[in-house]
C-alpha cells in the first residue's frame, strides 16, 4: 500500500468509526505560535495550517500529529513537525515524509532560519535528551542526554550556539541552564545555585529569558553568566515570551492570559512597561515596532492582533477560512484534509457542505466557549505538574494542531 492510499485509508476510517469530526474537531479554534517570515507569517494554531498565500489550512491529520505536537517553521511551505507519531517533514505544504520516530512528544522544539538547525526536547527513558538535525529536518542526532534531567526548554541562540533548560529530579528540581556549541558539541553547564524548576523561554546572542522558582515564581533576565539579573515577581504564568534586544524583552499572557509587558533597561534599571491589558495574549512574536498577538476572537476583535503601543488591530478571524488548501491529488493533505473541515466549519458556525473556496463570510463566527475563568489553553511554554511546583499553568491536550501560513499582509 503506498503512502497516499494509507492516509486515504486512515480518513476514510476515521470517519466511519469516529462519525462527523474524526477527531471531534470542536474546541474552540486557537491561535498558538506566530513566526514571522521576510514575506509572509506562518501561524500554529490548535487544528491546521493555512496557506501561505491565504490559500486555506492544512489539517495535522495530514502528518498525524495527535494530540500534542511541536512544529518548526523553516519556511512558508516548509516545516518540521514533531509528535508522538514520528517527525514529518514538509517541503511544499502538502507532502509529508516521515524522517523518524519517537517515544512520546517533545517537550519544545526550535529552529534557526539562517541556517536551517532544528532541535527538540525529550522526555523520555527510552530516546530522551536534546536532538539536533543540520539538515533541515532530514536526519538527527542525539546531542545530550541525562537520566536525571527533566528537559524543560530549547532555543538557539545563534547559528552556533544552542541554549537547554533542565532540573535535576533528583535534587529537588534544581535548575540548569546549558548551552551547546553545535559545531563540536561543547557543553557549558551553568547551575543555578537556589533556584527550581527552569523554563527557558526565549534566547538571543548572549541573552536568557527564562522561568524560574525561588521563594515566589520569577521571569529572569539575562546572560549566561548573570542569568538573574534582571528579575520579576509573576502571580500567573505566561504563555510566550521574546527577547527583543540585549535590553529588551517582551512577555504575555501574565494577567491571566491576557496582556504583554514590554521589558527594558533604562538608565540602568529595568522598567516593566504594560501593553493590551485586556487582550488575550496566548502567543506574541514582535514584528518590526509592533507584535503580532495569539487573541481569541470571542473576547478580542480578532484571532491574531497586532500590538503597536496603544493601538490594536484584527489581522485575522479564523472564520474568513474556506476550506483546506488546494493540494495534489494523492497528497496527504488532499487525502485527510476535506474530512476535518467538514467538522472544524460547524466549529467556526459555518456551512459545512460550503465548497471550499466559496465566500463564506467574515462574520459567520459563533460563541464558541466557555467564560475565560474556566478556558484552558495550552501555552508553548510546558509548565511543571503540580506535584513539582505550586506555579502551573493551565493546559488541555491539543486536538487539531494545524500549522497557520498566513499571507497577511506584512506590516512589518
């Protein structure tokens, strides 16, 4: 049996067996992860992709992503995703090859555009440790392990150097921070004498922003050598966060999922500044002298915001989708795709029997959920479980993960 024929098979099945939504597409439709790209933006979101030229979405089922899974972005139309079924690789948005297999699904995953490195984290007894590819997603190698470590967070700083964040299980959760030189493997190890359960978020050249528990849960600031320099005192955990420059960050989602607070040193203090406190941020990625926001339509004007001091703007509501994007016959995504836009079109209260590419409308949305109290989203950022810290972050399993390339105009 070839590839298309199974994924054919699988579609066919899941539909049969599971009836309308093979995978009860219903939640309600979320914005993830944002990367901006010099002439596009691709956006992860919970159920598919859309193309990178707004020509419709690309449904995980297309590279059976499951229920959790880490996408890493290398292009408009290619990209790595890593899940409990296997690493996928797509080089034009519509044909996936699997290039490997893993115990469970990573923890964090991330990629260096310049030069094309892809990494991941694992947890796992059996293929655990940080997993590097140089070949833009074709084959990896296992770079670092350690029995001992939970491995919490993956960046690369640069071309050349990569950047983990780890705690010691069986040390009360003491923190590390390391960072590896891709081109021989050196190992700079970097403890963190006090301090618990690390959750590196972003990094940049020499800079560290990251997660950590003293006596209260902090977000740290700073270089490898001084990673506490700059610190501040959070009551709710973020969902992303990014450094902008050696002396300026940004973090969301701290006032309950919403809001971001631009951080920079001025004069030779750190001042925190607050933006959008009332819009939900459950992702942002700056872009130029703005940032592009993961909002949620049913509170905010858009599913994707844009950010420029003061002012806010919809750049797009997930009900202008009109279907899946128009791929091969014989491509995964032609093969799986039809099915779960069948399910995810009543989701965005939309006519399911709508050909695709019909105008359907930009305000065809319903509410689709619950009250913000009681929302659960899943941050990038892996939180510990509750038995590790008295911090967690809210999270249910993904059911659709669809890899966004929106064509929106850039503003950048």
């Amino acid at each position: 049996m070839n590839k298309s024929t199974s994924f054919a098979l699988l579609s066919f099945l899941g539909a049969a067996l599971y009836g309308p939504g093979i995978a009860a597409h219903a939640d309600e439709p979320l914005a993830e992860e944002i990367v901006v790209l010099p002439d596009t933006v691709v956006v992860k979101t919970n159920f598919g992709v859309l193309g990178s030229h707004f020509d419709g979405f690309v449904c995980e089922e297309a590279f059976l992503g499951g229920d959790s899974f880490e996408v890493a972005v290398l292009g408009p139309d290619e990209w790595v995703a890593i899940g409990e079924n296997g690493i996928w690789v797509t080089r034009d948005g519509c044909n996936f090859d699997k290039v490997g297999d893993v115990s469970v699904a990573p923890t964090d995953a991330t990629v260096d555009l310049e030069s094309g490195l892809v990494a991941f984290a694992l947890n796992s007894p059996n293929d655990g440790g940080i997993w590097l590819s140089e070949d833009r997603g074709a084959t990896w190698t296992l770079i670092l392990e350690r029995e001992d470590f939970q491995w919490t967070g993956v960046r690369f700083s640069s071309s050349e150097k990569l950047i983990v964040s780890a705690y010691d299980r069986l040390n009360s959760g003491a923190a590390h921070l390391m960072e590896i030189t891709v081109a021989d493997g050196a190992l700079l190890d970097r403890p963190i004498e006090g301090l618990s359960y690390p959750y590196l978020l972003d990094a940049r050249d020499d800079t560290v922003l990251w997660l950590g528990r003293s006596e209260t849960q902090n977000v740290y600031f700073g270089s490898m050598f001084d990673p506490t320099l700059n610190i501040r005192p959070i009551t709710s955990w973020p969902t992303d966060a990014r450094v902008i420059s050696e002396t300026k960050v940004v973090v969301a989602g701290m006032l309950q999922q919403r809001g971001l607070a631009e951080g920079e040193l001025v004069d030779g203090a750190f001042v925190w500044n607050d933006l959008a406190a009332t819009t939900t941020a459950l992702c942002v990625t700056p872009d130029a002298d703005s940032y592009l926001v993961c909002a949620q339509s049913r509170f905010d004007e858009g599913d994707v915001m844009r950010v420029s001091g003061a002012e806010l703007s919809s750049e797009f509501l997930f009900t202008d989708l009109q279907g899946p994007r128009d791929c091969p016959v014989g491509s995964e995504v032609q093969a799986t795709c039809p099915v779960v836009w069948r399910e995810l079109s009543r989701t965005l209260g939309q006519d399911p029997n709508i050909e695709p590419g019909a105008d359907v409308g930009a305000d065809a949305g319903t509410d689709l959920g619950q009250d913000m109290d009681d929302l659960s989203t899943v941050p990038i950022i892996s939180a510990p479980s509750k038995d590790e810290t008295c911090s967690s972050a809210g999270g249910t399993p993904i059911l659709l993960s669809l890899l966004g390339l929106l064509g929106m105009r850039r503003k950048k």
